[in-house]
C-alpha cells in the first residue's frame, strides 16, 4: 500500500479559500490498484493519520505494510529527532508495518504518483470548483469511477472486482 500527498493546483479552485491550500491524500493498493481519495486542507500527521482511521474498511481488506516519502506530513526527521511522529505511532499501533522510501527517490513510490499525475490531467485540468462541496463530489466520483473501471493489468478487471 503507498501512500501521498499532493497539491489540488490553485487554478482550478475558483471559491473563497481565505488562503487556506487543498490536498489530496491517495493510498493505492499495489495488488489490486484500488484507490482511495481525501480531500484535506491542511498537509499535516494530523490529518494523515486521521485518513488512515478507515483506509481499511474503504479499501475492503485487511492492510500489513504501508509505504510513504519521508514527507513531514508522515514522518520526522532522523536528523533532527528520533521520536517517532503521530502517524507512526498510529501505524504501529494498527500493527501495520511502515516503510520509507529512499530520500529524493519518487520512483520507489511510482504508483502513486503516476496516479497523481493522471489526476491532474483527467480531474484537475478539466473541472474548476466553485465550492468545496463541489470539489469533495468530484474527487469522490473520480475515485469511483476508477475503482470500477477495467484495466488491462488487472487482466480486464476493475480494481472493485480484484478486491471481491
């Protein structure tokens, strides 16, 4: 399971946001590809770890390793402390196991930012926002719509089935 967050880009939210930046959170299921999608507003642990709160029941099986960046929204700083930050302690305390990718190496988390930049291309840069609400559905919608769309890796199968 590999997990990222990224920018929703700035020109396609046309509402009131009083300076506050939008993020999307994306795990991705390597086995099976099914995605899961969150819209946050602030790239913090605390909002990563409250997204992980129900990864499993959304992804529909049970989960033992997950793989992020060594972003600060996921982990701290071995060279600044070595506590641990709230969305390890989380991770640990699920009894998942969590692994890091290598420093200035976004390959090792390919999936997921492959699927970042499908984003941007299907959601991002062809819908503007007028409201978060408005925001939330299509970023909903999108990840239904990929979750139950066949893939030829998957053999002709949508993630959804792989899951069943």
């Amino acid at each position: 399971m590999q997990i990222d967050i990224k920018y929703v880009p700035k020109e396609c939210v046309r509402f009131p946001s009083y300076g506050l930046r939008y993020y999307q959170i994306t795990a991705i299921d390597e086995f099976s590809r099914k995605r899961v999608l969150k819209i946050v507003d602030e790239k913090s642990t605390y909002e990563t770890t409250k997204f992980l709160d129900d990864l499993e029941e959304r992804m529909g099986f049970s989960i033992h390793t997950i793989q992020v960046d060594n972003g600060l929204e996921f982990v701290n700083d071995n060279d600044r402390t070595n506590r641990e930050s709230r969305f390890e302690l989380a991770v640990r305390e699920k009894g998942w196991v969590l692994r890091r990718t290598r420093p200035y190496s976004p390959w090792q988390n390919g999936r997921v930012e492959r699927s970042h930049r499908e984003d941007g291309k299907i959601l991002y840069n062809r819908h503007i926002f007028t409201r978060k609400k408005d925001l939330m559905s299509q970023v909903k919608k999108h990840e239904r719509r990929y979750n139950t769309t066949a893939k030829y890796v998957l053999n002709f199968k949508s993630p959804e089935e792989i899951v069943q």
